[in-house]
C-alpha cells in the first residue's frame, strides 16, 4: 500500500471529524462564550434547521437555497426565546440550563406531534470522488469548507465590526459597556439570536447526512458539548479550533484502526484527559504569546 | 463669565434594595468647570455618580443635563446625550486591545473626522497609550489602565465627564500627569467635569470647587480658595 493516499485519507477523515464538531458546537459555543449560557435545547434549534431544510426541499427548493432560511428561522426561533424567557435569566445559570431543557423537549415533542416521527431524507448532493483506493464524498469537502468559513466569518465578525467589538466589550462588562452607549439588551439578544441562526444552519447542512426526525439533535448535542468545554469559552475562536482539531486528530486513526465505535470512545477518554490537563479549557493556551 | 449650567441634580436619593445610601443631593455643575466631590471611605460618593449615569435608580429626585430630565434613563441613552463616565476601578475590559476600547468609545461619534481628531487628542496626552495600543488592556499597569479608561470616555465626545477615584492604586508621579491632562482636555475640549477623589494634591490642583459629602449627603461646598487649602481638604477626606 502506497503511503500517500493513506495520509491524504487520514488527513480527510480528521478534517471531516473536526468539521462536524465546528457545525455542531459554533452556535453554543457563541451562546456560553459570549453569555454564560448553557443552552441545552441546541440541539432541538440544530433539528429545527434540519426541519426546514427537508420541508422546503419537499415543497421543491434546491437544497442550497434553503441553507439562508435554516439560518433566518433559527436566528427568529432565537429571538423569540430570548424575548420570552432568557433575557430574565442573565447570571442564573441553573434557571437557564433547566429552563432550555425544558424548551428542548417542548420543541421536539411539538416536531413530533406536528410532523409525526420522520421527515424525509435529503439526497446527499454532489458524488464521490475516488483517489488512491479511497473513496471522497465531495458532499463532505464541502462541510469542510463551510466549517471553515463559518469560523472564519465569526472571527472577522468579532475582532473587525463594530457589532463585534459591541458584542464583546458587552461579554465581558455589561455595566461598563452601557456606559458607553452600548444597549446591552440589544447584543445580548442580538448574540443569542446569532448562535441560535448558527446552530439551525449547521442542522441544515449536515441534514443531508442523517435520518431527520424529531430526537434527531441528541447526537449533536454531546460532541457539542465536548467541544465547547474542551476548547473552554474564553476565546471562540481558538477555543473552537483547538478543540476540534485535536479531538478529530484523536478520534480519526483510532476510528480508522479499530473501528468507529473505538473511534468514538477515543475520543470520549481524550475529553477526559484533555479537560483534566487543561481545566480552563484549550483556549487558554498562549501559542502566540499575548492574547 | 456667563456660565450655564450643565448637569443639576435636585435632592437626588438612591441605595441598594431597601438601604437607602444617598441622601437628598442637589449639585449644580456649569459649563467648563471641574466640581470635586470629597468625602471619606462609603460616603456614597459612588453611588451618587452611579444615578447620574443610569446605573443605580434614583428613587427620589430630579437629575438635568442641559435643563433636560434625564432622571432613571438607561445608561446608554445617558451616554449617548454626552455624559462620560471613568468607573472606579476603571472598568476596563481586560481581552480587549488600547485600541480597541478607544474604537468602542468613539462609536458615541458618527463623525469620522472628529473621531480622528479625538485619537490624536487622547494619544497627545497619553503618548504611552499609542505605544500600547495593540496590547491586550488586561496586561496594562494600573496607572495605563486609568489611562485608558480615561481615553474611553473622551473618545466619545461628552459635553461632561464623571472621574471615580482616577488616583487609586496608581503612582503618584502617574497621579501628577493624570491631574495634568485633567486641566489639558478641560481646557481643549471645554469640557465640564466631576471628579472624585481621595488625594489632596490632587483635588487641590484640578477643581475649581467641590463638595464635601457625609453619610450620603453634602454637608459643604468648599469654594476656591478652601481647595486650595490642602490642610482643610486633608481634614474634610479623613475625619
Ligand atoms: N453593590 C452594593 N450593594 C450593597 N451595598 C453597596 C453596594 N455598593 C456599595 N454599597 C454600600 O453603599 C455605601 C456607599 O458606597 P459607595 O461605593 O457609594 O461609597 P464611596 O463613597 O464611593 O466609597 P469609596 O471612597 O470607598 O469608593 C457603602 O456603605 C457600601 O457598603
Ligand atoms: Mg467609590
């Protein structure tokens, strides 16, 4: 067997294992980093984005045009419980993780009872490709892609605009920030609604991949949640990367060995190890000195 | 002189929960003028400022700036009608770079051009801020911070600024430039200013007046030749 493509297959199946924990932990990631919230029904939002996008593809919409409606649906779906129930919530961590616990059933039950227990499937689009023994599916470049391109609009969202220096003076001292004319209302509502659009458009993306049915967002919600606490909310950006990139560095040649039951069990064990040598989480690792 | 006045306060009171801490304080600070509010350690020199921007209630009482009722608005509005505020403590915000708070303050100024012009006004009186300014504010001094935070608000705009306590826990040769650009921007700006603080020298250097507070309310109004009498300003911080 040629070296290579071995290489190159690893290196795919890391960056498809690292791509899919960037989709599902982004939007959560957004709402405890920025927040303090820990938003359990995220993955009913990441299921509400999955909705849509089989329900316009059913009504005839091309796969791809749905993608901006998962994100506009999950960014009203966000609104609309920060205006009910978050925003009475701030720094009660307990009342809020009960609190979108409760959502999340409600929502997934409510999916049930409207829409019954499957939607159908959405056609993986594209083909594969196949290089040296190994087969591609393009469908998963491409989730690669967008993952990369999610983090990358995130950070140039926070560290150029306005809204992002407004969203983060807010994090980090809502008091102060009001003192310089910063509603801190509008960002809290603002972030919430953000990272709940971004949850509903990771459903959407990665709906292609999976059976689309009411419970659907349980098995986002762990590696979610494995990512956000190994990466640590102190910095979104490398607290996602780093976490994502070393759980997928761990998962894939153990997956690839021994199988991915091994695979995922790997990297439960390297959660564990990880939180344990770094209990603030990765991103509190100064690779490039300050920061 | 004909000056007017620019905040005014009419037997203001607030507190936490049911503690009331301030206690009916009526202050009148007019246009270009540096007003000290004096007094020792929990008077609810803090507090008071607090209700004028917004952050604490009024439960009685009347605040004005420019003759408008700006009573119990929310913090941001207050800052957007030109009230500046430099918290104690500084109230930095520790992941955030010198230039990006400066950015942050000046959002207050849809002008660009003004903007700039205050930049380049902050970094003439803090030279050490332009030094700094892609440094993390977390990792500043305690007198930079004060800087900093002093730039934060000036980069905004305000017609008045509210300093707390811009003294503590900073050296005193920091204190001394600090009381500088205190008079520098009053009198390039036209700015009016409370400032409070516990550091004689200081207070005697930079305000035209001031008011002495005791248990939430004030007790004198030390004139300008009194702020000049360090010893009487001695007595009145530390009885
Ligand atoms: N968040 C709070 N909750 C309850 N009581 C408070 C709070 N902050 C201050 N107090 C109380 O209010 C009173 C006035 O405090 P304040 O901070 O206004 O005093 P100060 O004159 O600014 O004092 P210092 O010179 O120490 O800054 C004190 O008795 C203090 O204990
Ligand atoms: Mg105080």
């Amino acid at each position: 067997m040629e070296i290579a493509p071995l290489i190159i297959s690893l290196v795919y199946q890391a960056l498809t294992a690292g791509a899919f924990l960037v989709l599902c932990s982004i939007g959560l990631m957004i709402v405890l980093g920025m927040m303090n919230i820990i938003n359990l029904a995220h993955g009913e939002i990441m299921m509400i984005g999955a909705y849509v996008a089989s329900l316009l593809v059913t009504e005839g919409l091309p796969f791809f045009l749905t993608l901006p409606f998962c994100f506009l649906v999950g960014v009203l779906v966000g609104l609309v419980i920060e205006f009910l129930f978050i925003r009475y919530l701030y720094s009660r961590i307990l009342s809020a993780l009960v609190l979108t616990w409760g959502l999340g059933l409600i929502i997934a039950q409510g999916a049930l009872l409207i829409y019954g227990p499957f939607l159908p499937s959405i056609k993986i689009p594209f083909g594969s490709i196949e290089y040296g023994g190994f087969t591609y599916s393009i469908y998963q470049l491409f989730l690669i892609f967008v993952a990369a391109l999610l983090v990358a609009l995130i950070y140039f969202i926070l560290q150029k605009t306005e809204l992002g220096l407004k969203a983060r003076a807010t994090m980090q001292n809502p008091e102060i920030a009001s003192t310089i004319g910063i509603n801190r209302k509008k960002m809290f509502s603002i972030t919430f609604a953000f990272g709940a659009g971004l949850a509903a458009l990771a459903g959407g993306v990665l709906a292609p991949t999976t059976t689309i049915a009411p419970f659907m967002g349980t098995q986002f919600v762990a590696p979610a949640f494995i990512t956000v606490v190994v990466g640590g909310a102190t910095n979104i950006i490398t607290g996602t990367l780093y976490s994502a990139g070393s759980l997928a560095a761990i998962r894939t040649p153990i997956g690839m060995y021994l199988g991915s039951f091994a695979g995922t069990v790997g990297l439960f064990f390297a959660a564990l190890i990880l939180i344990r040598l770094y209990p603030n989480g990765l991103a509190s690792i100064r690779l490039f000195g300050r920061r | 002189m004909n000056q007017s006045s620019v905040l005014t306060t009419q037997d203001v009171c607030s507190g936490y929960g049911t503690a009331t801490v301030v206690r009916d304080i009526s202050v009148d600070i007019l246009t270009n003028e540096i007003v000290g509010i004096i007094g020792r350690n929990g008077v609810g020199k803090s507090t008071f400022v607090k209700t004028l921007i917004g952050l604490i209630r009024a439960s009685n009482g009347k605040v004005t700036l420019f003759g408008n009722d700006i009573t119990n608005l929310q913090p941001e509005l207050i800052a957007r009608k030109g009230v500046g505020y430099v918290p104690q403590g500084r109230g930095i915000f520790p992941g955030m770079t010198v230039n990006e708070h400066l950015l942050l303050g000046g959002y207050l100024q849809r002008d660009s051009k003004k903007r700039s012009k205050f930049n380049k006004l902050i970094f003439d009186l803090f030279p050490i801020l332009h030094e700094r300014r892609s440094q993390m504010a977390g990792s500043l001094s305690g007198g930079q911070q004060e800087m900093l935070a002093i730039g934060r608000a000036l980069a905004g705009g305000p017609e008045i600024l509210i300093l707390d306590e811009p003294s503590e826990g900073v050296q005193p040769n920091i204190v001394g430039q600090i009381g500088e650009a205190i008079l520098n921007f009053r009198k390039q700006l036209n700015l009016s200013i409370i400032l409070i603080d516990q550091n004689a020298s200081l207070i005697s250097n930079t305000v035209d007046r001031a008011y002495a507070v005791e248990k939430g309310s004030v007790v004198a109004m030390l004139d300008s030749d009194a702020v000049r009498d360090e010893e009487k300003l001695s007595k009145v911080l530390s009885i």
